[in-house]
C-alpha cells in the first residue's frame, strides 16, 4: 500500500508476509518472529491501544513499530507514538490508516517517520497535496514536538540573543 | 450529523428531499426540473419508487459535491398542493428561525411562509 | 490587552491560507465532507439548521473596539447584521456561506482574531473569569496563563483528534466566576496555604451534558512554570484513555468517573513524571505575555464620585440600573459595567451590527477601548470611572443597551436552540422569551431578586441549564416540544445540578410554571433570603407540589 515520508511516496521495503527484507508482524507474532529470525529486519504492527511496557522489552530488536489508525479522527496514535519516543524507541514508527495531508504535519511532530495510506486515499489525495500540508504553517507553539524549534523557544532565543547583545554594547 | 437521516429506514410517504448546499449551506429542496430554495417549489414523493428515485438523485450530487446532508422528509400536502413538513424541526427548515420572521425562506417566499402558520 | 507578536500574525495568516485550500479541496472533492467536517469545525464552522454557521473566539472574554468594529463589519458584509454572543464567550454569525469563510477569517486575522477550535473534538477557547484584572479578590490576573493556553492549545499535534472537546477554564480570584468546575479542567491560581507561593490548583472531570459532572481537584497545588507539563500529562492520558466508542461517555469527566479519581489521578503524576518539562519556555512567555494586561493608565480619583451619587439620587431609573449592572473595581473611583444583551422579549446575547460600532464607541470613550463578554452573554465594559456612569447608561439607553436587569429573572442564558441549531431537540429562544415578557415589569423583578434562569434547546447543555438556579431543557416528546424544568442549579463555586421538578411542559407552560415556583419563594422567603438561599433551605421538594399543581391543572 502506499507509503509517504516527510519527502513524498516512498517504496515501502517492509512487507507483511515476505521472508526476505524487512517483515512486520502483529504483536502476537512477535515473540515467535524474533525467536525464528533473529538476525532479520523486524517490525511490529500495534493497535493504538498498546501500553508502551508491553513493547520496551523489544525496542533494541526492533527497527519500525507500526501503530494503526482505525479512523483519520481517532487520534490515540498520536500519543502512542510520543509516549514511544519518550520511553526511547529509536526506530522507524509509522501510521497505518486512512489520515489525511491536513495530519501529515501532526503525525511527523509527534514522532512518526512515516504513513501508510489505504489504495483508496490515492485517488483523491495527491502527494503534492501532502507537501503542501507540511508546509502550511511555519511554526508550532508546541515546544518538544517536531524537529524544528517552537514558537516559544524561538521568542526565547530571540530574547536572550537581545539581552547578550545589549549586555556586549 | 442529522439526527434525522432516514435512509436506512423505510421513508414516510409522501415526502420531500430536504439537503443543503455545499457552498452556500443554503437548504435546498429537489424540485420536478433541479434543486430550489422554495419548499413550496419541492418534488413531493407519494410512492416509494418516487422516494428512491429522490434519494439517487441526492446521493448523486453528493457524490458531485454540489450538495451535503440530503434527506427524505415526511410532509402533508396541502389544498393548494404544497408540502409542509410534519416534523417540527423540519417545518423549520422550510422557514427560518421563528424569532426572526424576517430572516429565511419564510421572509423570501412569503407565500409559504403564510400557508404554514 | 494581548497584541499579537510576528509569529502569532504569521500563524493566523498561514491558518487562513491553510483554509482556503481546505476549502477548494472540499468542492473540488479531493476531500469528502467526513474527511473535511473535523477540518471545518476547528475552524469555527459548522452546517447548521439553515445555513453554515461561524463561531469566532473571543479568547477568555476579552474584546477590544477595533474588533468590535470589524465583527460589526463582516456580519454587514457576509452575514445578516448580527450576530450572537454565547455561553463560551465566542461570537456566532448564523448565515455566512463556505465560500466566504476564508475571507471572513482573513478579515478577523487583520485585527488579531480568529474562529480556530471554537469547535471540534480538540482543546477548546480557553475561557477565563469576565472580571479579571479588575475584581478585588483576585490573586492574580489569569489572562496570561489564559493567553498562554490558547498559544499552546493552538494546532497541538497531539491533541487536535481528541475522543471528544476539551473545555479549559482559568481564574485567578478567590470567588470563581468562570465556574471552573464545569470545565473539563480549571486552573484555578492561588496562593499556597503554607509557603504563601503563588500556583495553580488543577481541576478536571466536570461537565454539563448528557451526564453532568462536577469537576474535582486533581492537583492541589502544581508551582508555576510546570502548567503546560501538567496539561501535557492530562490531555495525554485523557487522549489515549478516554473512550471512543460512545460519543456521550467520550468527555473526561466519564474516564476520571470510571476510573476514580485516585487512579486519573495516578495516571496524570506518572505521565507528569516521565514527560519534559518546559518550565524555561512557560514562564518566559508568561513574563513576555503578562505586561500587556496591565498597561491601562487610571486617573488617580477619589473612592466616591460626588457627581455618580448625586446622578443616582436625581434619577431613580438610572438607580435601578446601577443596582446589578456595577461591579467593584480594585481601582479606586472606577467600576466594571456589566451590560444586558437580554432586553425583555429579546433573543438573549443577540446584538446587531449598529450596536456593535456604537458600543465599540463608548468602549473607547469610556472603558480605555476594552471590553469582555461574559458566560451569561452580557457585556462588561470592565474600566469606567464613577463620574462617567450617568453619560455611559443614557448613550446605553439611547442604543437599547440599558436594561437594569442583570443577575434578574429576565436575564436569562439561552443557547440558540431549535432555531438555528442543527442539533436542537427544541426551540430555547421563544421560552426565554416568553419567560423575559411575563417577567418584564422592573418593579416585580427587583422584588425577586437575584434568580438565574439557563435554557438548553437539547441535552448538550450548552445553555447551562443544570446550574440554572432554574433550568429549562427542551426535549422532543411524541412530536412536540417539551421542556423538563429543574431546580436548585448553581453556577458558582458551590456547584450543583438541579434537579428535575415533574414531568415535562410544553412550550406554552413554561411561564406559568416559573411563576408559581418563584410565587413560591416570595411566599416562603425569610426577609433578605435571595430565591436559591431559600430553595437550599426548603429543599426542591418544596416547589414540586407549586410546579406540579400547574401541570395538573393543565392536564385536566
Ligand atoms: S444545547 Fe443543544 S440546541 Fe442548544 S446550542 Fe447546544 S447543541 Fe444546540
């Protein structure tokens, strides 16, 4: 299914069922899946209800969580993922469902690499329109999302570098 | 949002499909030759196969995006022919808010506005 | 007032764009309206009975004349000449087209507004006491940390596809006046019992709705600069937690209910404990923030305005205004002026587009061209000198704006109901109005006293009517309009529900019903006692028989 990075469409290089290259499983094969290919690309598919404790124990064999997106308005996803990088998931994440350009913006601020899109979201949602969406609005407010800085940590910056310069005059 | 969509039950007959337009918001009715503002103007559906065929119709313009939120409404048809809802929240609707009978189709259309009071 | 900085002006204007091309993505169909209606929504637009609808933010009530104007200006230009104030302090315009929306928000952004999660399942217009800056028992003025919510609620990542909306309330006065603990979290800000340190107090889990909830404390006392940590950890859990499978048990206050208050709780510390913390960043924009609120320069006057007492003397009916429309203002020689947009047989917190400038007017001639919109859908011009109040309520009464009702009977809170909205279940409007009629006599309503009336038009409660010391909720009942009536709701820091008095009226009883239980309390009242000291005393058991005999009578 179609797959988009901050970039554009990409090829998608993990796979459900293949053998060879990256697989992602669900969680109930995940024990056994790492039991049986222990030096394979391995990812696991969640629903957006997993506890993050049930995943720790794996993080380090683990090279991309997938967390499903129901519905584009069911928003649990979001903070599943934030709550993985905060407990230290350095892996791929990637959202599964039907979300729209317009979250494109949220989803890579809350710690997402990646979408996977239904077939269907195709025909109607280019991927200009999804670069487009991230470069909607400049700035967040939101301090310790994203990879760019926040509105408040700009003014702070803006401030002290003022301050530092009026101190050197 | 509606909360009273009735295409999945069977329609009360006869009735008028009620929608609104996408870019205007404007509520439409469909009339014998297109969509128009006047409910008395509305296509009445006394037959089940009239209904259906009002509902294809409003689904297709759903699909074109012209319109959102059509809907078969109940109505009883009056001497001169028109269709006034029978459910009060549709009959005002078809009328505009009645604390400002100067705004909505009751002030546009003054003819229903008066045959409905 | 807040003034918008280069990145707040640049947010707004990318917003807007952003939009515009939501919008031409919706008729072009590359967006199906399920897709678009969550995007349109946290714009402040909704497809309502007749038409689409706008609801603007007035973030925490406050309003200045220039924006005034410029509301006035686009209900001429695309809506019908009015508009309407609600119960969470936004504007709503009843007719504007999708097509203009954009350029309506393009216009607001000119002056420093926007419509941006005035709706949706998101973090809501924060709202904030009416008086702030002003009353005398405040600790501090909440319209900084209100401001820095509205920053930070902004667009949130994380928080914009919530199981439901988020309402947030903020006071810094020791008498709650934004009735904190229907919100789905307050910050109320106080002093600590012990250190004397200022913080905030942390409420969450109350509600009207379907299910009223009264909200609960959840943190005692959280020190400043760890606020937006804190609502991180809350909204955080509430986002992962709260249900999803039934829009009414979706709001907070159904998982702190379920899970109890002790385990929410829990949950909210732990997230609170792993989270970052932006401490550096909160109280560096609430320093940057706060000095904006406090740049009204006040004349140095007198406590007593030897020219407002003897205005008072000279003219009774100017009098009888001053009554309720006063409230005590920190600042010596000034007063804040509440003003009713509930004139009798009105549609109440409904103001036309004349109105508007002319009001706009008199904010800048008299209250240093600020004014505040307040819960009840009245105005406050919140900084009037004492020797101005006479020239301020005859060019009030000369624009319809001076009615001496306010905290009366007739000063009634009513959502706009089965008149405008989609979602109505009956018309609220008509029964304020009938209420506002039976009730209009200046005389008989002084003589009342103090009686808070709230109407909803369906069990959203948007008109507040479980905290009515009288409410009214119009239900459908076999075709008809039918309106449950409960008693004994306060909106205050003692909040309660009310509770139901008897079966259902129709549209045409409710006056009737509401004078014989007000008959009852003038019967039944202890001298000085005001009508909901008496039904706490009496209990709503004394009114049901008065409500019931009614509808008896009715009945037969
Ligand atoms: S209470 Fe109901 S009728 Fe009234 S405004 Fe809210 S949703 Fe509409």
């Amino acid at each position: 299914m179609p797959l988009l990075d901050r970039m554009g469409w990409r090829t998608d290089d993990f796979s459900r069922d293949d053998v060879d290259g990256g697989i992602i499983v669900p969680l109930a094969a995940l024990r056994s899946t790492l039991d049986a290919r222990r030096a394979g690309v391995i990812g696991v598919e969640i629903s957006n209800d997993v506890a993050v404790d049930r995943l720790a124990p794996y993080f380090a064999q683990l090279a991309l969580i997938a967390i499903a997106f129901p519905a584009f308005g069911d928003g649990r996803g979001f903070s599943l993922a934030r709550r993985l990088r905060q407990a230290g998931f350095a892996g791929r994440l990637r959202a599964v469902g039907p979300l729209i350009p317009d979250q494109g913006p949220y989803a890579f601020a809350c710690g997402f690499d990646e979408i996977e899109l239904p077939e269907a979201s195709l025909a109607r949602q280019s991927e200009a329109q999804w670069a487009a969406a991230l470069g909607a609005i400049s700035h967040a407010y939101q301090p310790g999302y994203a990879r760019q800085t926040s509105i408040f940590e700009r003014r702070r910056a803006a401030r002290a570098h003022k301050q530092e310069s009026r101190s050197h005059a | 949002m509606s909360a009273t969509k009735q295409s999945s039950r069977k329609p009360l007959l006869p009735a008028i499909l009620i929608a609104n337009d996408l870019r205007a918001g404007d509520v439409l009715f469909r009339g014998a030759h297109g969509w128009t503002r006047d409910p008395a103007a509305a296509a009445i559906a006394t037959t089940a196969v009239d209904a259906e065929a009002l509902e294809k119709i409003g689904g297709a313009a759903v699909a074109r995006n012209e319109i959102v939120d059509a809907y078969l409404a109940e109505v009883v048809v009056d001497r001169d022919g028109r269709p006034t809802p029978k459910h009060f929240r549709e009959r005002f609707r078809t009328l505009g808010p009645s604390v400002r009978p100067d705004l909505g189709k009751q002030a546009d259309f003054a003819h229903y506005a008066v045959a409905a009071e | 007032m807040y003034a918008y900085d280069e990145f707040d002006e640049r947010f707004v204007r990318e917003r807007v764009a952003q939009f515009r091309d939501q919008v031409a993505r919706r008729l072009s169909g590359s967006l199906t309206e399920d897709e678009f209606r969550p995007l349109r929504l946290q714009n402040g637009l909704y497809l309502q009975l007749h038409a689409y609808m706008l609801r603007i933010a007035i973030p925490y009530g406050v309003l200045s004349s220039r924006q005034l104007r410029q509301l006035a200006l686009i209900a001429d230009r695309f809506d019908k000449g009015y508009g309407h104030f609600t119960t969470r302090q936004n504007l709503q315009f009843n007719w504007p087209k999708l097509s203009d929306a954009p350029d309506i928000l393009d216009l607001l952004a000119d002056v420093g507004m926007h419509a941006i999660q005035t709706s949706g399942n998101c973090i809501r217009n924060v709202t904030a006491d009416h008086f702030a800056g002003v009353a005398r028992d405040e600790i501090e003025d909440p319209r900084p940390v209100a401001e820095l919510l509205r920053q930070w609620s902004s667009l949130h990542p994380e928080f914009s596809f919530l199981p439901r909306k988020f309402k947030v309330a903020v006071t810094g006065a020791t008498e709650d006046r934004a009735v904190l603990k229907a919100h789905d979290v307050g910050v109320r800000i106080l002093r600590h019992p012990e250190s004397g340190e200022i913080g905030y107090q942390i409420l969450a889990g109350g509600g009207l709705g379907r299910t009223p909830m009264i909200g609960k404390v959840v943190r005692d006392f959280l020190p400043k600069g760890q606020l937006l940590a804190y609502l991180d950890a809350i909204m955080r859990v509430y986002n992962s937690e709260g249900r999803r499978d039934n829009k009414y048990k979706a709001r907070i206050k159904i998982l702190v209910h379920e899970l109890g208050l002790d385990a929410f709780r829990n949950a909210v510390e732990s997230e609170f404990a792993v989270g970052p913390n932006w401490s550096a960043e909160e109280t560096a924009e609430l320093a940057r923030i706060a000095p904006s609120f406090s740049k009204i320069a006040y004349d140095d006057l007198p406590a007593v305005s030897r020219i407002f007492e003897a205005a008072k003397l000279a003219n009774p009916t100017f009098a009888e205004w001053v009554e309720n429309a006063l409230f005590p203002h920190r600042v010596a020689g000034y007063a804040a002026v509440t003003i009713s947009l509930k004139p009798v047989g009105g549609v109440p917190g409904d103001m036309t587009s004349d109105q508007m400038r002319a009001f706009a007017d008199l904010a800048e001639r008299y209250s240093s061209g600020e004014l505040r919109v307040t819960h009840a859908q009245n105005l406050v011009l919140p900084h009037v000198k004492l020797d101005d109040l006479f020239d301020l309520w005859r060019t009030l009464g000369a624009l319809g704006l001076a009615t001496a009702n306010v905290g009366l009977v007739t000063d009634i809170i009513a959502c706009p109901g089965l008149d405008y909205c989609a979602l109505a279940t009956a018309r609220s409007i008509p029964i304020a109005q009938a209420i506002s009629r039976r009730f209009g006599d200046s005389a008989r309503q002084r003589e009342i006293g103090p009686l808070q009336i709230k109407i909803s038009g369906c069990i959203n409660a948007c008109g507040h009517h479980h905290v009515g010391h009288i409410g009214i909720l119009g239900l459908e009942k076999r075709g008809q309009e039918s309106y449950q009536v409960t008693l004994g709701g306060e909106a205050s820091d003692n909040l309660a529900i009310g509770e139901l008095l008897g079966p259902g009226l129709s549209a045409d009883e409710v006056a009737d019903a509401i004078e014989r239980i007000v008959a009852g309390y003038l019967a039944k009242r202890r001298p000085g006692e005001t009508f909901i000291e008496a039904v706490r005393r009496l209990g709503v058991n004394a009114f049901k028989s008065a409500f019931l005999r009614g509808a008896q009578d009715a009945a037969a």
